[in-house]
C-alpha cells in the first residue's frame, strides 16, 4: 500500500525535525497534498493512525493542507484547474499540459506542545 509508506517517510521527518532532548509532545503534523498527488487522503490518515501508537507521534492528528491542480496548455497557454490527469485543454482540446501545481506532498510543519515546566521547590 502506497499510503503505508508515505506515512512512514511522514514520521522518519516528523522524528527527525523534533529537537534532541526536546520534552515536546507533537501534536500535530501539518503536511501539504497536492490534488494531483495521487494519493488518497482517506488511506493516508487511516495509515497514518495505524502506525503512530507507540512512537514521538502517538499523540500526532495528521492535518491535510489540500493544494487544488492547475496546468497551462502549451499550445493555447490556457490556464486552467486540473482535477485529474488526461483531461484535455478546455479551450482547445489539447492533452499537452504543464502542471503548475498540485503535484506537492511536504511536511509543512509539526505543532508541538511543551510539558509544563517541573516545580521548582
Ligand atoms: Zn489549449
């Protein structure tokens, strides 16, 4: 499953972009993904939940920042949303595309939460 391992990458740069030694609980992992990604958002998060118990994640909600598709047409530079691939140029049909965007999957940032601080006596 493909989301399985998108899920895993998102937690090897999760665990790494938490300070060493840091007390921070994260509970938060806000990534981007593009609409022309390819991956189901449903399957992510469902991956994502399986594989968090017991890790610097366990306390984590995955947070999807959905980017919407774009492409211009080379022929009649028409820019337009682009929801999936092979769809033609609305204006002249054509299947040349440049993808302008939609295309992302990153780790945005992690929000992390500090302990309260230990009383001092
Ligand atoms: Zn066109």
């Amino acid at each position: 499953m493909h989301e399985l391992s998108i899920a895993h990458s998102i937690m090897s740069i999760a665990e790494r972009s938490l300070p060493a030694g840091s007390d921070g609980i994260i509970t938060g992992v806000n990534i981007q993904v593009g609409e022309l990604s390819g991956i189901e958002t449903e399957a992510l998060l469902f991956a994502f939940s399986a594989i968090k118990s017991g890790t610097v994640l366990e306390a984590a909600e995955l947070c999807l920042d959905i980017i919407p598709g774009e492409a211009r047409c080379t022929d009649c530079e028409t820019v337009f949303p682009l929801h999936s691939f092979g769809t033609a140029c609305p204006k002249c049909q054509g299947y040349l595309l440049n993808i302008l965007r939609g295309k992302e999957l990153k780790v945005l940032s992690l929000t992390v939460e500090e302990p309260e601080p230990a009383p001092r006596n």
